[in-house]
C-alpha cells in the first residue's frame, strides 16, 4: 500500500485551494498508512535549502516516518533549485516530501519544475514521484468551479446562484474566497448549506463597502443600490473628495469607451453579435487597453471581469456624450463647494447628487422640453 503512495509529491498551479487540500489528502494518507508520522517544515525566514536538505537525509531517533514540506518553492534562487533537484533523487528511507509551486503574479512555475526535473522523474518512475498541476479557473467560470469544489472543501452545498452572489461580492481571488468561506463554516450548524442568507449575514455584515461600488452602481444607474452603497460609506470613515475622485474616473472611462466604439464601430457589433469567448474577450481587452483599464501587456483573460463581467461597454450605450458633461460639471460643481465649506457632504446631499447622475438622461429630457416650450 505504501508504493501507493508518492514519496516525493509536487503541487504547483494558481489554485490554491486546490493544491492545499491535496496536500492535506496525501498528508491523512501517509497518517493513516503509517500512524503518528514527524511533520517538518521548510521555514524561509530561519532555514535554508541546505540544513532543510541535511535534516532529510539524517536519520531521526524519535519518529520512524517523516514528512517534510516545501512551500513556495517559486521563491528559491536558482542554487537552491539545483541543490534540491539532486536532493528528491535521493532514495531516502521513511522520508516523504512535499514540495508546492505557486504560479500566477509574475510566477513562473514552468521554470521550477524544469529545474527540479520533475515531469522528467514521473515518467521514469511514477510510483515514487508524483505531479499535481492545479490551474485557477478563469474569472468568469469561478462561480461555477466553487460551486462544484465546496461540497469537497467543507462538506456543505453552495448552488451556482449562490456562488455567483458571492463571487461578485469579495472577488475573484481563490485565498479570500477561501477565507470568507471558512469564515462562514465556523458559524453556521453542521451539514447547513452555503446560500444567500448566510453571506449576507457573516459576510456582508462585516464588510465595508468602497467608492467602487458606489460609482459601480451609478453607472449601472441602480439607485436602490446606490442607497445602500452610501449607507455603508456613511456608517465608517467617508472622504468626499476622494469618492468624488473614484466616481469621475468611472465616467471618464465610460467616455472613452463611447470615443472608441465611435472609432471602430464594427468591433463593438463584434462585441455585442460574437458568441465565441475568445473573440468577444480579444475585444474586450482592446476596449481595455482603450479605457485606461487594461495595460497592453495585461493577459486576454484580465479584461473579463473588468469590462466584460461588469458591463460597462453596455452601460455606456446609456449615456450620451450631453449626458457625460452635465455629470462631469455636477462633479466638479460638487467637489469645489465641498472644498471652499459651501456644501456640506452629508448622505442628503451625496443622495441628491447621486440621484441626478442616474437619473441623468430623463432630467436633460425634462430640461430640454422646457426650453422648447
């Protein structure tokens, strides 16, 4: 049974949950197989390669089965790689490692596991070495691969709705995800499901809400949710000005969205007609990049959330070029009386303005008809 498991086990990818709970599986796997087994950890800021390589091969006097880990080998020089590639040839009795590969934030995990030689040992002898690879689902198929994960990770159900909730609510990054559902199983009752009420409860009730999401809001001119974004930013520490910051640059890049689908009308038909994700996203990336969103270097897969997953190329068909002015001057006009004391930036008065940027469109409407009669 024990050749069943690997001696030498490499996790590497941008999922992290993933690869910390195969870990934990191969690590109850060699508990149960051998019983009470030693656990010794590579710590970076008190070891290096060369003692924690030394421990290994040293025979222990007070546990027969050790496992040693590896964490973010991502982050060894190119020296220490080497010494711990000749390392995990060594056929060392009892020993079991544990080496994990962070990728993704300028990581490139493809070049560790060159160096370790590690895709070239598992062919020679797959018995003894094992390789684990754990890719982060894109942005847009995040929800859906929580959805399927959770029931594994905590034993309670999060439907495909629910998870969707929650993706928009913290993001898309694995470790917070992970954090907030941890979070959650600590209160609620065995075997209880993951849903709505529970986010909004453990989570959403200890979550401050950002400019973000109120300028967010305002161009998705969803007043009901720009209530309840200032009720937030009223309840904490609020800065006028610097909300005011966030908002403009929110129209702004709305702004330039209209002057590129004015410059390249056929892409944005694309845009909208395409059902294929990699055209759409392709686009995407250029309305991006055209925005001020996207740098040029930033991967196809970036402008997922932030132009396609928000919406902002739909919203800007809402607002015409007259309507992006009379925004602009109520921002400035808002952010200079609050500056020389002659408006006082109280949650009425961010509600009012709030209120005439959504309702933008109906109150130019208005106000031409009225010069007209």
């Amino acid at each position: 049974m024990s050749e069943t498991i690997p001696k030498v086990a490499v996790y590497v990818g941008g999922d992290a949950i993933g690869r910390r709970t195969a870990r934990d599986e191969l690590l109850r796997a060699i508990q149960e197989l051998h019983g009470e087994v030693g656990h010794d950890r590579f710590d970076r800021g008190s070891d290096n390669i060369d003692t924690f390589i030394e421990r290994m091969i040293t025979p222990s006097l007070f546990e027969s089965v050790r496992v040693f880990s590896l964490r973010h080998a991502d982050g060894l020089s190119q020296g220490d790689l080497g010494r711990l590639a000749e390392a995990i040839t060594y056929d060392i009795p009892d020993v079991y490692l544990l080496i994990d590969i962070d990728e993704g934030a300028g990581k490139d995990a493809s070049k560790v596991l060159k160096r370790l030689r590690i895709k070239e040992l598992t062919k020679k002898n797959g018995e003894r070495y094992a390789l684990y690879e754990f890719a982060k689902p894109p942005d847009y198929k995040m929800a859906e691969w929580l959805s399927e994960r959770t029931p594994r990770l905590f034993g309670r159900r999060l439907s495909r709705e629910d998870a969707e909730y929650l993706v928009d609510l913290v993001g898309t990054e694995l470790q917070v995800l992970y954090s907030e559902l941890q979070k959650m199983d600590i209160h609620l009752q065995p075997r209880a499901a993951f849903d709505r009420q529970s986010i909004d409860s453990i989570i959403g009730a200890t979550r401050s809400m950002s400019s973000f999401e109120l300028a967010r809001a305002l161009s998705a001119k969803n007043f009901p949710r720009v209530l309840e974004v200032l009720d937030s930013l009223f309840s904490t520490t609020f800065y006028a000005p610097s909300c005011l910051s966030v908002v403009f640059r929110q129209f702004w890049v709305i702004r330039k969205i209209r002057a590129y689908a004015k410059a390249n009308p056929d892409k944005i038909k694309r845009y909208f007609g395409s059902r294929q994700y990699k055209v759409r996203n392709e686009i995407a990336h250029e309305i991006g990049v055209a925005a001020g969103l996207l740098q040029p270097k930033d991967p196809p897969g970036k402008a997922y959330p932030l132009v396609i997953k928000s919406g902002i190329v739909e919203q800007a068909r809402t607002f015409g070029d007259r309507h992006l002015e009379l925004i602009f001057g109520w921002l400035r006009d808002f952010d200079v009386g609050v500056k020389t004391g002659k408006i006082a930036p109280t949650a009425g008065t961010f509600q009012l303005l709030c209120y005439r940027i959504v309702r933008v469109v109906e109150l130019d409407g208005e106000k031409r008809r009225a010069s007209a009669a």
